[in-house]
C-alpha cells in the first residue's frame, strides 16, 4: 500500500489541477466582455470610423459588451474587418480581464483617379474606394488608366512618396497611355516625364533644372520642361 501511496497522491493532484483548470477555463469563457477598444494604427486619417468598424464587429448582436467571451470568434471578427476595402491589416483579441482589443491598419491611398470612374491607387498598386469621411491629399490622376499602364502608374507614384522633392512638388499626373506628364503645386509649367522607364535620370535632371531657374528666377519663364531625351532637358518658354 505504501508504494502505491505516491501514485494516488500524484493522480490526485492531476485531477484536483485538471479540475481547477476546468473550472477557471469554464468561468472565463463565460465572463462577458466589459470593454472594447479600437486603435488605428499609423495615419491618424479616418477613412473608415470607429463606430463603422464596432457595426462590423457585432455582427447579429447589440453590442460586444453583451456577450459572453465563448460567443465570440476572433478568426470571423478579424475576416470581416479584413474584407472591408478600406482595412488593410487588423487584429482581435481578448485580454485575460475581459477587454476586447481591436488594432485597425488602414489603406494607405498614394493618388487619386478623376474621371469617369474615382479611386485612389494604394500603396500596393491597388485600386481603393473613395471614402466618404476623409479625402486624401494626393496627386490626382486624369486620364485612362489600364491593366497595361497601371504597373508604370505605380512606379511614378512609388517615386514620388519616396521622394521629398516630389511629395511637396508633384499635384497631378496626366495620363496618355504610356506617356506621363506630371503637374506641380507651384509652377505653371508641366514635366514632360515621357515613359516610366530611367526615373532616377530623369527626376535628378528635373531638381538640377528646377535649382538652377529657382536661382536665376525663372521660374514662371517656361510653360514644358521636357525630360524625355537621355542628355538634356529642353524646356519650352511661355
């Protein structure tokens, strides 16, 4: 008896623990939710609003502060939050007293498109939804954008939200099939960007042109600055 003794005690103690478990699992999966809170992270821009994403959380219930924390599923939540096209990343969980924690990544538009059909183009290359809380200061597009021209779309934009130069300058892209014309904020005249091929060139010989008229104020002198030919740039006067 006695060398079964240690055994008994040691299943003893497994069941008592399995059985705490058990009922602490039971009564936390049954607590309900005191609390929900919604972070945006990154831009402060609301293209879709708090109480928006708490619709699309409570789904078939009045509120997520009214059930219970077994009635939730987290993988839905985070589907549902994820099929809204102006979400682009967005995680749910519980924490251990009872809040519901939702983090919200919006999209991040770099142009907007003008014209028979309004979008904005994101920052993956996508086409995104105007939002009807918040318009968003980017270059606006005109012209036909298509499945063959939207990939060198991008790579103009891709340039000038990396470029600071180009983020405070550029107001506008003109779109012509393949050819480029790029409008800026405070000059009258337009860069002929031409194709989206050697930006690197030719942005390095636009800020070498725009310097040097800047420093002989000239400026407002020229109505087409022509970046198209690999040597020079030919600017065409008013």
């Amino acid at each position: 008896m006695k060398k079964v003794m240690p055994y008994i005690q040691v299943l003893s103690c497994f069941v008592i623990f399995y059985l705490l478990f058990s009922f602490a699992s039971t009564r936390n999966d049954h607590r309900k939710i005191k609390a929900a809170t919604i972070d945006f992270t990154g831009d402060s821009s609301l293209f879709i609003t708090q109480e928006e994403v708490n619709k699309l959380l409570i789904q078939n219930h009045a509120s997520v502060t009214n059930i219970t924390k077994d009635a939730l599923d987290l993988n839905k939540m985070e589907d549902v939050l994820l099929h809204n096209q102006m979400i682009k990343e967005a995680e749910v969980y519980v924490t251990i007293d009872g809040e519901l924690k939702v983090h919200v990544a919006q999209r991040k538009p770099l142009a907007r498109v003008t014209g028979s059909e309004s979008f904005y183009i994101d920052d993956e290359g996508k086409k995104m939804p105007l939002s009807k809380n918040f318009t968003a200061r980017v270059p606006l597009i005109k012209g036909n954008i298509t499945q063959e021209n939207q990939k060198e779309v991008f790579k103009i934009l891709q340039k000038i939200s990396s470029d600071e130069f180009l983020r405070e300058s550029v107001v506008g892209i003109l779109v012509n099939n393949n050819d480029f014309v790029l409008r800026l904020r405070a000059n009258n005249f337009k860069v002929q960007l031409g194709s989206a091929t050697e930006l690197d060139l030719k942005i390095k010989k636009l800020k070498a042109f725009y310097q040097k008229a800047l420093k002989d104020n000239s400026l407002d002198a020229y109505s087409w600055v022509n970046l198209k030919f690999s040597n020079q740039v030919v600017c065409t006067k008013k």
